[in-house]
C-alpha cells in the first residue's frame, strides 16, 4: 500500500455503472501529458485529507469562522460592510462562516412566531414529514417577504458575495446585488425521530460537475494536477455554467454562490442543524478526482482508471451530488464534518456552493431549531432568467419555478387572505430591485463595464 492511499475493502459496495458514453467523459478529464502529474497529486490530496480530518476532528466547531456583523465597519465600492481581509482568506479556506446580529433577536423571534402561526391556521400547506411538519412549503409568508427584503439581509449578503472575485471586469456579473431566489423554510421540533435528515452532499448539480463544459472547466487545475492551485472562489466561469442538463423541474435553475439561512432561534451544535466540511479547497477536488480513482478491489488507487462508466455520488438526473463513507472513503466523514457552532435567532450562516453539507439526524435540544433560507444569488445572466420567474410567483403567489413538485399541501398560498407576496411587505428599495419590482442603477459610481451590462440587461429583460 502506497503512501497517501487507503486500503480497498472487499465489503465496499460497488459503484453504480452508467451509460457507456460516461467511460469516454471520464477519458477526456485528464490530458495524457498530465497523467503522471494527476496521479502525484491525487496521492498527496489523500495525505493531507488525512491531516486536516484530524485537525477538524479536534477543532470541532470552532472550525467554522464567526464575526459579529456590528463589527464590520469597512465598505467595499457598493456600499456593503467588509469582512477583515486576514478573516475574509480565513473564510475562503474553510468555505463558510456565521455572521453574528445580522437582524436583531427580537426581530428575529417575531418573525418564528409569525412563521408558526401561519403554519396553524394552514396546517394543510405543504409541511414534509405529514406525520410532524418540519420543513415547510411555503414561499409568500411575511416574514420571509421581509427577511428577503430586510436592509441588514441584503448588506450581509452583499458583504459575503464578495468573498468571490472576477479576473475579467467585462463579464456580465454583479457580486453586489442579488436576483432574489425564494426558497422555504424549517421549524424543526426536538424529537428522537430521525424522519427528517439530509445525508452529506451539495447541491446544484451532480454528474453536471463533469458533464457540462463549462461547469468542468471551473475545475480545470484539479484535472492538470494542481488542486493546490484551484480557485474556488472565481466566479467568472460560474455564470454559464449548467447545474441541469437533464431537465429536472426539481432542480435549482440558478447560481446560489453562497448557500444560506437566518437563524430564528437558539440552537445548539447537535441540535437538528447544520453539519459542514469545512475544507473547501481539499475536499473539491477530492470529489471531483475520485471517479478516476475509484478502482475495482485489490488494485493502487493511486492509479488512474478511466475505463468504466462510474462517477460516485452522482445521478444523471439528480441534481445533488451525494460523497459518501464507501465510495469517498479519504474524506473520511466521520471525523471532517462538523456541527456549526451555536446560533442565535439573528444569526446568519452561509457555505460556499461547492462545500460538502448535511442535518443532524436528530434533535435532541428541547427548543424548535428554525431557520428561514435564503441563500447568495448574484446578478448573472444565468440568475436574471430565474428572478424573470420569481417575480410572476411573487404577483400570483405561487411556487416558484424551481418548487412546482414541492407543493405538497391541499391548499395554496394564493387561496390564503394572509399570505405575504405583496409589495408593501418589500421593506426596501434594494429588496424591490432583487425581486424584479425597481430597475437596478445602471449609472451608479465606481461599476465596471460587466456590473453595468448585466444591471441594463437585467433591466431589459424584466421590461423595467
């Protein structure tokens, strides 16, 4: 056994073989004049995938960067509070953080209590589990109208958007403003039932990764043996890339750059919560390697094999890309994902796209862990077309595009006197402009030339 590889199993499960045509995907992924390179570098990720599922084992919690929002006093060119640079390559190594006091507790606990009698008066609206409603259906309550919408909301978003960068100023991104993208939200209950889980995954595309051009080419440096070099925090190859090629109706039609919610209670680490990886650079191109590594038993699996049709983790037609113990064995779960640390109702916590996430499988606490999602979503090309949908649900107060299977319940927001998706509950002029109801400021100082194209062509395409 060779230095940086781990013993093959003869238990593992074997990897589900695809169509034929995936062998030939798998051959072009890596030029032949990179082979070798691959390969040393495969063996050397596995290594320090070693270390730091140790280091994080340890660290535990506090492996998850936090700051108080209050504290950010810096403005970068839009205006938004600037994290501390030292913090900022702190958060884009571990690939999340927790803004503290993104909205005041007090703010933040109204809205749960608004959020749970709503849920009351319409028990049949869509909660999942039927048997104890957790995670709800709903899109157009008020409270998520006004966290979408809410000045602080937007700042924080603007303020960890930023976290990406772009090397081409021409290309037609705006990090600064948000496409609002509508999602749910969860009160989950303490319980020893483990009905509600989400194992560790990502969303926003699986076999997609590799499928698509120009989702691929995001993570070009892996496939040339520099993974130490990828970075993932560009965003300039992120704006065309594809995150369903199969036409799932369940699938997320949009970039979320960062994926995210607002706490709207006290929960503890352990307490039916998030769970992260907090290694973001290492563990990408882990999961992006493994298929050329995935070797039948007894071989080196520092060794490329790209002769079967196998990407693990990833469905054609499933639009989350599942790592798994059997066949991700070097990112070794059990000891690299952790419990983020405690939050409070106010909180803000957000994850890079590409980072490796679950629930908790239980909620032993004895208070609700609720949360309200709300996840990065900025101006691209790509986003405009999803906020084009978004704003006609708004009007109509239906599912959004993205959510039309989700509708679980027997009745429907629109049938609701006390629904939310009214233009009064839009607490700003900002918040108007990210669901597609003000025009964005093509003529603001200090944009470049793309922040400009892509304000006029989103302007253009809501006929604003």
């Amino acid at each position: 056994m060779t230095a940086g590889t781990i013993q093959i199993q003869a238990t593992r499960p074997a990897v589900p073989l695809l169509e034929p045509r995936f062998a030939d995907l798998k051959k072009s992924l890596v030029k032949p004049d990179n082979r070798a390179k691959v390969e040393e570098s495969y063996g050397r990720l596995c290594r320090v995938l070693a270390s730091d599922a140790e280091f994080i084992r340890k660290t535990g919690p506090a492996m998850i960067p936090e700051i108080d929002f209050n504290s950010l006093v810096g403005k970068d060119v839009s205006g938004s509070p600037q994290l501390p640079p030292a913090f900022a390559d702190l958060v884009r190594e571990r690939g999340c953080v927790v803004l503290r006091n993104v909205v005041t507790e007090a703010q933040a606990t109204a809205w749960e209590a608004e959020l749970i009698e709503y849920t009351r008066r319409h028990p049949n609206s869509g909660g999942f589990p039927a048997h104890d409603p957790q995670n709800w259906s709903l899109w157009w309550t008020r409270p998520q109208v006004e966290i979408r919408s809410h000045p602080r909301v937007l700042a924080a978003m603007a303020c960890v958007s930023r976290l990406w960068h772009v090397a081409d100023p021409s290309l037609p991104v705006d990090l600064g403003s948000q496409a609002m993208y509508p999602d749910r939200f969860r009160i989950r209950h303490p319980s020893p039932d483990a009905a509600y889980t989400l194992p560790a995954h990502l969303d926003s595309g699986a076999i997609e990764r590799w499928e698509d051009p120009a989702n691929r080419a995001n993570f070009a440096a892996i496939f040339e043996g520099r993974w130490q070099d990828w970075d993932g925090w560009e965003a300039g190859g992120r704006i065309h890339a594809a995150s369903d090629l199969y036409g799932i109706e369940a699938s997320c039609t949009c970039w979320r750059s960062l994926q995210g919610w607002l706490s709207l209670s006290h929960t503890n680490t352990g307490e039916g919560t998030l769970r992260l990886l907090p290694n973001l650079k290492a563990s990408v191109a882990y999961c992006m390697l493994r298929p050329l590594f995935s070797n039948t038993i007894d071989e080196k699996e520092g060794t490329i094999d790209d002769t079967q049709p196998t990407f693990p983790g990833s469905t054609p037609g499933c639009t989350q890309f599942f790592p798994t113990r059997d066949h991700h064995p070097h990112l070794d779960l059990d000891k690299s994902m952790v419990g983020i640390p405690l939050v409070r109702p106010g909180d803000y916590v957000f994850w890079h796209c590409d980072l490796v996430h679950e629930v908790d499988r239980f909620h032993p606490g004895t208070t609700n862990s609720s949360v309200v999602y709300n996840a990065c979503t900025p101006l691209t090309p790509y986003n405009v077309n999803s906020l084009v949908g978004s704003r006609k649900a708004f009007a109509q107060a239906v599912p959004p595009p993205d959510f039309v299977l989700f509708e679980y319940g027997v009745e429907k927001e629109c049938d609701h006197a006390d629904h939310g998706a009214r233009q009064e509950n839009v607490l700003c002029e900002e918040g108007l402009r990210a669901l597609g109801l003000a025009p964005f400021d093509t003529n603001a100082k200090g944009l470049t030339e793309g922040e400009r194209e892509v304000r006029r062509l989103t302007n253009e395409k809501l006929g604003l």
